[in-house]
C-alpha cells in the first residue's frame, strides 16, 4: 500500500476516510476478510446497507469468508489476479465512455500506456474470466456496476497489500479511480485498510525507521 500510494500520488495519502462508507453507493471489498479483520468497519457497512437498501457489495476474494454475509456480489478470483480484475475494469470504464477527460488531463500521467496495457490484456471477456476463474455473468454484473456508479469505494487489505505483485495491485486498482475522478469526493475512493495496528498512524507521524512525520522521506530533509 505505502509503495502504491507513493507511485500514484508521489506520498503515501489516502484519499479517502471512513466517512465515505456513508456516502458510497457501491463498496468493493478487495482481498479483505472484514468481518474478522475490521469488524468494526464491517459493522458500520453492515449498518450502512440497512440504512440504504440500494448500496451494492462486490466480495473480490478467493475465499469463501464471513464478510460474505453483507455481499450482493462474491467474485472469488484466482490468487494473484487481481490486476488482471482491474485491468478489465478499466478498459470496460473506457468502451462505455465513463472516463473523466478532464479529470485525466489535469491530474494524470501516463495515462494512455495504462489504458493501452490495460486493452491488450482484457481484449477476450471470455479468457479474462476463464483467467480470473469466475463466472462471465458475474464478472460482467461488476463492470456494469462499477461503471454506472460514480460514488464507488474500493476497500483493499492484506490479500493485496502483502502480495508479490502488491504495488501492482494497488495501482490498478486506483488507477480505475483516476481515470473516473473517483477520490477525494463524498462515497468515492481507492482506500487500504490497514494490516496492522496503527500503522497509518505511524507513518503519519513518523514512527517509521525509513520516512518523518507528515509523509516526508528522508531525503526530503
């Protein structure tokens, strides 16, 4: 997370806050038991979706988990597919012209090569889904959602944070929230929950062997 957050936005800053729970109208949970690892986090969603019967919640996780108990949609992909997953949510946000132009053109680079990588990969739906090892109607259920709702959080621990591909992982996915403008706005955001105690509070302080307070690196001094 620390080393996808820096390579999208220079510093390691969430965009998001628990807040957006509230406001969002689709939550992807990614790689997250959060019924056992965040309970309180799951409780305040679990909340959230008998206040508002129309929020949807997509499970992207191999396992079968208890956080399952508050999914309108489980994808349970192959370990380590992850950015393949994304990967085919972002060219499916470009062929239904749901990219924010100029969002894109102000506040991206590189965003064309993305894209492009992004098309070669996913170019054969079906493949994708033989790959990612779920169902095509289930994986086209997700795109359709994640393209028709602006307000999205994506919600990501453990089960890509501490993968051999983790910062691949975490850029596709925020990479789908730049090329929308989904971040820093009410219910809309790429955000990690963390894996251990406080650790975003340390690093926010600078309890961190390798980095200060306020995010600043070393040899920033």
């Amino acid at each position: 997370a620390v080393a996808g957050h820096k390579r999208a936005f220079g510093s390691d800053t969430v965009p998001g806050s628990y807040e957006d729970i509230d406001h969002a109208e689709l939550i992807v949970l990614v790689g997250s038991n959060t019924a056992w690892c965040h309970p309180i986090i799951f409780q305040r969603i679990k909340a959230a979706k008998a206040q508002r019967p129309n929020l949807k919640v997509v499970v992207v996780d191999p396992r079968a988990t208890a956080t399952l108990e508050i999914a309108d949609l489980h994808l349970p992909v192959r370990a380590g597919s992850d950015v393949l997953l994304f990967n085919a949510v972002l060219a499916e946000l470009a062929a239904r012209g749901a990219l924010d132009a100029a969002y894109i053109a102000a506040h991206t680079q590189g965003f064309d090569q993305a894209l492009q990588q992004a098309q070669q990969e996913t170019r054969d739906r079906a493949a994708v889904a033989a790959t990612l090892g779920v169902a095509d109607a289930s994986l086209q259920t997700f795109l359709d959602w994640f393209v028709a709702t602006p307000k999205t959080l994506t919600l990501f621990s453990m089960g890509v944070n501490q993968s051999s591909a983790g910062t691949d992982k975490v850029n596709a996915i925020i990479n789908c929230h730049l090329a929308t403008g989904r971040l820093g706005k009410p219910g809309a955001s790429p955000m990690s929950l963390t894996g251990q105690p406080n650790a975003m509070g340390g690093r926010e302080v600078g309890g961190l062997a390798n980095m200060l307070a306020a995010h600043l690196d070393l040899d920033d001094t």
